[in-house]
C-alpha cells in the first residue's frame, strides 16, 4: 500500500491515480488518513 501527503496527492494527481489502479492508495493531511482509494476490478 502506498501512502501520501495530501499536497504531494495534489500536486502527482497523474501518479496517483496510476498508483490507484494497480495498489491501495492512502492520502493523510496532517498525518491522519483521510482517503483511501482501492483498485476496482471491472
């Protein structure tokens, strides 16, 4: 599971979501989760 800043999240959108489709993804804002994104299988 890869885990990022909320600024890095915003300003790398293009790599998280490339990120997202292949692993977990979480996003912390002053070091508490706030987002967690899971690869969906279509």
């Amino acid at each position: 599971m890869k885990v990022m800043a909320a600024k890095e999240a915003k300003n790398r959108f293009g790599m998280l979501m490339d990120s997202a489709q292949r692993e977990p993804v979480a996003i912390e804002k002053h070091g508490r989760r706030v987002i967690f994104y899971k690869p969906s299988k279509i």
